[in-house]
C-alpha cells in the first residue's frame, strides 16, 4: 500500500476534508488518530469474518476478536458481527477461525481472505 496522498488547503477535495476533520474535532467527535500500518509489506494475512454470535455473548466475542481484529462491527441480520482481522502466519489464521468455529456462542463462521488492501485510511481519495 502506498502513503496516502498529502492533500492541501488549495485543492478542494483536500480543503473539504481538512474542513470536516475540524468540524468534527470541535464537536468532540474525534477520538485520537493512528498510524497508518502498512500490512502487505509486513506480509500480513487479512480476513474479513462475519460471525452469526447468540446476542448475549456479543461482548465476549467481540473480546476474542480483539487480539486479532483491526476494525469489528456489530451489525443487523443473521451475520451480526463483522470483523477484518490480520494474522503474522496462515497457521496462527487457521487456530483463531477453528476457535470461532468451536466456540458456543458463535453459531456461523464465513470467511473470506483479502486479495490486496485496495484502500485503507486514505478516505478523502473516495471523496
């Protein structure tokens, strides 16, 4: 993944951005910011899981994901439960999914390993 494109003031797209990154900085709705990890250059194996999880083992679940999980999101349907996750080795990938599978509370597993990281962290390129 390359290094998002540094946008400025003068360009619209950049200006926009800059102005609702402060809008939402005001607000209060701006919790910190992280670095941008580039994952294929270290070699990362990246998954989207989609978990159909018993409502009241949600927090526990989501608790599990969270060594390996980038971004979780609970969600509306049978497959409540959204997460892209990252792991340093494929078997380190197999032991977590065949842990999901086993876990009580998680009645359905679907995986789909990712191709290649087509955006990430850059939003304003969407713009």
């Amino acid at each position: 993944m390359s290094e998002p494109s540094p946008r400025s003031e003068t360009d619209p797209v950049g200006r926009a951005a800059i102005d609702g990154a402060r809008r939402a900085e005001r607000a209060g709705h701006v919790d910190g910011y992280a670095p941008l990890i580039d994952f294929d250059a270290l070699d990362a194996r990246t998954v989207a899981v989609r978990l159909q999880v018993t409502p009241t083992a949600l927090d526990g679940v989501v608790e599990m994901l969270a060594d390996h999980a980038v971004t979780v999101f609970e969600t509306t349907g049978r497959l409540n439960v959204f997460a892209v996750c990252r792991f340093s080795t494929d078997d380190r990938r197999d032991a977590f999914l065949a842990t999901l599978a086993g876990d009580d509370c998680v009645r359905d597993v679907q995986t789909n390993p990712a191709l290649r990281t087509v955006v990430e962290g850059d939003a304003t390129s969407l713009l």
